[in-house]
C-alpha cells in the first residue's frame, strides 16, 4: 500500500527519536548500575527496551506504506557525568519527540492516514508519561537535593 510520503518522512524522523533514545538510556542505566543507584538503572533499561520496541513498530509501518527505513542521522548521545544531567538530557529527547510527533499527527491526519496516525498519538502518550515521570524526578532532586534524592535510587 503506497503511503503518504510526508507520512513516511514522519515516521522515519520518529525512528531517530527512538533509536537515539534507546541508545541513549541504554548506555544511561549502565552508568547508573555502575555508580550503586539500581532504581534508576532498572527504569532507564525499562525506556530502553520500551524505545526498542517502538522502533520496531514504527519500521514495521514504514514498510507497510512501501516506504524504506531511512532513520536521518541519531542524535549524539553520551553519557552525562551525573544523574541530573542524565534527567536533562533525557528531557531533552523527549521533548523533542513530543514535539515532532504533534506535527507529524497532523501530518497524518491532513494524509488521511488514521492507521498511522493512531500509532504515533500512541507513541505521544507514552512520551509524555516519560515526560512527566522526567519532570517529577528534576523536581525531587529539587526538593529533597542530590544527595538525599541519590540515596533514595540505591535499592
């Protein structure tokens, strides 16, 4: 089924978002497993694994519209040398996930393209539930600071 390659472009730009994210958690709960905070390591390879998952879903409707995977080039990632830069540069993908992905629903919709365009509002709640736990953990770290927040991520 030929689709709308607006719609195709949509995606592919999506598929960065997720390989770049599960790379970049990935590499984060390493980091976090490493320095003693196994809570934070465990939810990071739970996003990682989630963003593998989603990709795999995205290439799976690329190729269901006769398009070609064609991800433009991931985002660099790093690990940050702490926790709260880990959070912010998570914040940072996300934020940036959710906003392509409010264009590319319209896309879609203008596309008439409802399949896809129920997949991505999928992908956008899931992103702004990511979002919101983001935000609550830079406001722990806040409010209770680092340390104590970091004492809190060891069990």
């Amino acid at each position: 089924m030929q689709g709308d390659p607006k719609v195709v472009a949509g995606l592919n730009e999506y598929l960065s978002f997720e390989l770049t994210g599960h790379r970049q958690y990935l590499i984060h709960a390493a980091m976090c497993r490493h320095w003693g905070f196994a809570r934070l390591a465990g939810i990071q390879d739970a996003y990682s694994a989630e963003e593998t998952q989603h990709a795999a879903r995205i290439a799976t409707r690329i190729l269901m519209l006769d398009g070609t995977i064609a991800p433009r080039e991931l985002g660099a990632i790093g690990g940050a040398a702490t926790v709260p830069d880990q959070l912010a540069r998570d914040r940072g993908l996300v934020g940036g996930a959710i906003v392509h992905l409010r264009a590319a629903i319209g896309d879609c919709e203008q596309g008439r393209d409802f399949v896809s365009r129920d997949l991505l509002r999928e992908m956008l709640d899931d992103e702004e539930r990511h979002l919101h736990w983001l935000d609550t953990e830079l406001g722990l770290v806040q409010r209770l600071g680092l340390q104590n927040y970091l004492q809190s991520q060891t069990g």
